[in-house]
C-alpha cells in the first residue's frame, strides 16, 4: 500500500518528467491485448449458451479466466488516465477529457452496444448497464478526482475497495428513489421503469476505487526500469500471496461449517477460486489484479516476438476492439445455428447476456465448438484492429482518443 501512496509527478512538474521509453507502453498494450483476447471468450460462452459456473472443470476454468478481464480493464484505464494526464500537462484538460469520455462510453453502452448484444430494438423493454456503462461513469467521477494529488487519490481507492461493505446496510433503508439510484452505486440487480428496466450488471463501487489505483499505480509506471520491474512484481505477487492465505483460509471454514452451504463436498480449488465478483469483493480484485501486475515486468521481456505484437495491436485499441468484438461474435453465432439447426435460433435476438435461462433443446455448443469460434473471431478483428491502431498512431485528430 505505501508504494501507490507515494506521491507521483503532478501535473505541474509533469513537463520536466522523462518522456516514457516505448518498451513501458508496449508492456501495458501486451498485457491489454492479453485480456482482450480473455474477454472474447466469456462473450463467445454467452452465445453458445454454456454456463457462467458449473462443477465441471472444463466449464468452470471457461469462465474463470475470463474474470482477469474486467478489473485489467478498469485498473489499466486509470494507469492510462495517470500517463494521458502527464501528456496533457494541465489538470483541467485531463478532467474535460476524462468526463466528456465517460459520457460517450455510457451512451455507447445504452445505444450501439445494447443492440450489437441483442440484435433488436426493443430498447423500451431491456437495457443493460455493462462493464462499459461502469468504465464510463468511473472515468466521469475520476474527471473531479484528478484534481488531488495521487496520494490522496491512492487512499480513496483504498477506502472504497476496502470498505466496500459499509454501504451494504443502505439498500435496506433507503426510500424508493435514492434506493435505485443505490442499485446503480452498489446493489446491482434488476431496475424496473414501467414495463421495462435496466439491468445493473457493474456497479460503481468497488469499481471507482479500481480505477484510483489504478490511475496511482501509473505513476509506477513512469519510473526506471529497473525499479518499475521490481515494485509491479512486489504488489502483484504480494497481492496474490495475499488472496492465498486469506482465500485459503475462508475455504477452510467454510468447508468445516459442513452443508451445501459451507462448501461441503466441493473441490477445495473450487472454493478458493470461485469469489464474488457483483459486485467484486476484495478477495476477487486480489485474485485478479495481483497476477495481472506481476505480468507486466514479463511483457516487457516479450518484445519482438510475432505473437505478442499480434496481442499489442488488440492492447493499443481497447475500446474500439471491444466495439467490434461484440457484432463479431454476435454474427458468428448467427451464422453456426444457422449451419447447425438449418435456421437462425431466435433466442439469439433475445436480450443477451441477461437471455431467459432456458435455452432451445439442443442448441448449447460444446467446448471444442467454443474455443474454435473465439479463435475465428480473434483472426477476423485483428485486421480492422490493426488499421485502426495504425490510424491512431500516424493521425493526430483529437476524437481518435475517445474510442
């Protein structure tokens, strides 16, 4: 914890700051990419109809990769909020941008994105508030926290991810409308508007309190080397010793509480692994974070190498893969029932990823089917990821930072 606490360059000394060797920002592209590539398997599992959790290793392991994917997302958007501010060199620039941002992330997420998962426009009846919804409001929020130091900003992430469970009583309380406005902060869940609603998938807390360390930690990244190799490797292994020992623990009791409940007669594996993540506890960001801050000295050492540049093209380009990623998918689906049943399925025009559970006889696909896919659709999005990463390195237009 006092390494995030200790303060980075401000913005007023951002300009005297040595300029950041290309090997850093290759690392966090890398290991961007990498959770690119995660993420589109958990998004190929919700069309194939395959279960989020089941006691099948296969399936479990499926899905739990993929849980790296939200908090690298949300830690490493405010590491690039930290490195854009020290380009900006001026607060209240970095604060415009980060709010006018945020806003065109939740009204992508409500608009182009709800019809790419579902392919219909029944806007009226369903929306979703998504991981992109999420990354769009914290960033609006970090637009007022980047006027404290980073030490400050350190500590307010602390407290949120930390202290989390305060604001659990609150849901109980609270009169009818602050208590939605409470699902949308921290209860999640179904919010009903008249004969529709929104479903919260990502609240904003602990979610907010992600992105302040993760805007804290970039100021780790901007130091030497050397010493930048040896604290990622500091916080993310202890991080993860962390979440072994206390993990380990919980396991441990709940097992000897005995009954379904405690976790009797289920892989210890399994109960270590399978932590809260709506919204996430403190437990699943150590799991997740820590192994992810660990890798980044590893990437550095991957240079050159073809399949780690095929991972940093999709790291260079987050927010525009993740757009693309979606319809990608989405159509591939389309195009295996069509293949496989000799008609598109209509569950695939339902409201994914919150689909009624009961899927069409016959129609989950296996495993193998699975992977194949993911991997069709990863060598289907790096040619227009690859342009577009091009496109934003020999172009200077200001709007080809917002996507």
């Amino acid at each position: 914890m006092q390494l995030l606490l200790k303060q980075g360059p401000t913005m007023s000394n951002a300009a005297v700051a040595t300029e950041q060797p290309a090997s850093r920002i290759d690392s966090l592209d890398l290991v961007r990419g990498i959770v690119m590539v995660l993420m589109a398997i958990d998004h190929v599992r919700v069309y194939a109809g395959v279960p989020a959790g089941s006691p099948d290793p296969a399936v479990f392991f499926t899905r739990w990769i993929t849980h790296f994917v939200a908090p690298a997302f949300c830690f490493f958007a405010g590491s690039a909020a930290f490195l854009h501010g020290r380009k900006l060199n001026d607060t209240r620039a970095l604060a415009r941008f980060l709010v006018s941002r945020g806003l065109i992330l939740v009204a992508l997420e409500l608009t182009l994105l709800r019809f790419f998962w579902t392919f219909n426009f029944d806007y009226a009846h369903y929306m979703l508030a998504g991981v992109i919804w999420m990354l769009g409001w914290c960033m609006v929020l970090m637009g007022g926290l980047v006027r404290f130091s980073t030490k400050t900003i350190a500590i307010f992430g602390f407290v949120v991810v930390f202290l989390q469970q305060v604001l659990s009583p609150l849901g109980a309380i609270l009169p009818v409308p602050l208590g939605v406005l409470f699902q949308f902060l921290y209860g999640g869940g179904w919010v009903s508007f008249g004969q529709g609603g929104i479903g919260v998938l990502y609240v904003i807390v602990p979610w907010i309190g992600v992105m302040a360390l993760g805007y804290a930690f970039g100021s780790i990244l901007t130091r030497e080397s050397a010493e930048r190799r040896r604290l990622c490797l500091s916080i993310g292994l202890g991080a993860t010793a962390a979440f072994l020992v206390v993990g380990s623990m919980i396991a441990v009791m709940r097992a000897s509480a005995g009954g379904e409940a405690g976790g009797s007669g289920i892989p210890f594996i399994f109960r270590l692994l399978n932590q809260q993540k709506y919204p996430a506890s403190q437990l699943f960001l150590l799991m997740t974070l820590g192994p992810t801050i660990a890798l980044l000295p590893l990437a550095e050492r991957a240079r050159g190498r073809r399949m780690w540049q095929w991972l940093t093209t999709f790291g260079r380009v987050p927010m525009f893969y993740y757009l693309l990623h979606i319809p990608t998918i989405h159509i591939a689906a389309v195009i295996v029932s069509k293949s496989r049943e000799g008609h598109v399925n209509p569950w695939l025009f339902g409201n994914h990823p919150y689909s009624p559970p009961d899927l069409p006889p016959g129609y989950r696909w296996s495993l193998g089917l699975l992977y194949l896919v993911w991997a069709i659709c990863l060598v289907a999005l790096y040619f227009p990821s690859a342009w577009y990463a091009k496109l934003r390195a020999t172009k200077r237009h200001p709007w080809l930072s917002y996507i």
